[in-house]
C-alpha cells in the first residue's frame, strides 16, 4: 500500500515539476502504481481463496435474507 501512495504522489510531483508536458516520468510512475494496485488486490483474492485472511462474513448474512423472500 504504501509503494502503491509513493508512485501516486511521485507522479503527481513530477506533474507539477514538469508543467503537465508529455513526461515520461509522469507515466512511468503512474503505470507502476496502477501494476502495484492489480498485484495488491490479486494478493489480496489469493489470501481469501487460501484461508491466509478471513473474510467479513457478508455471504453468510445474506443466505437467510435469501431464503426468507422464497
């Protein structure tokens, strides 16, 4: 999370530094944050699916909503 703040924030420095012109510097950054973000919610799904995280419990609190309609 925190790299994934660092590239947003060097991003919007070198956006600043540069005058918003074409910057390679720009895009660089922000193309790694965007690549941290998909590996941290890929992360993220794979802890779930292993049972290395627990999740909140929202799909067994809707089962009996569920039921009850029918």
């Amino acid at each position: 999370m925190l790299l994934i703040f660092f590239n947003l924030f060097r991003g919007l420095y070198f956006l600043f530094k540069e005058g918003g012109g074409s910057s390679t510097n720009v895009l660089r950054s922000l193309a790694i944050r965007v690549g941290l973000t998909i590996a941290f919610f890929v992360g993220l799904y794979l802890a779930d699916h292993y049972g290395l995280i627990e999740g909140h419990g929202l799909r067994e609190g809707l089962s009996p909503a569920i039921e009850q309609v029918e």
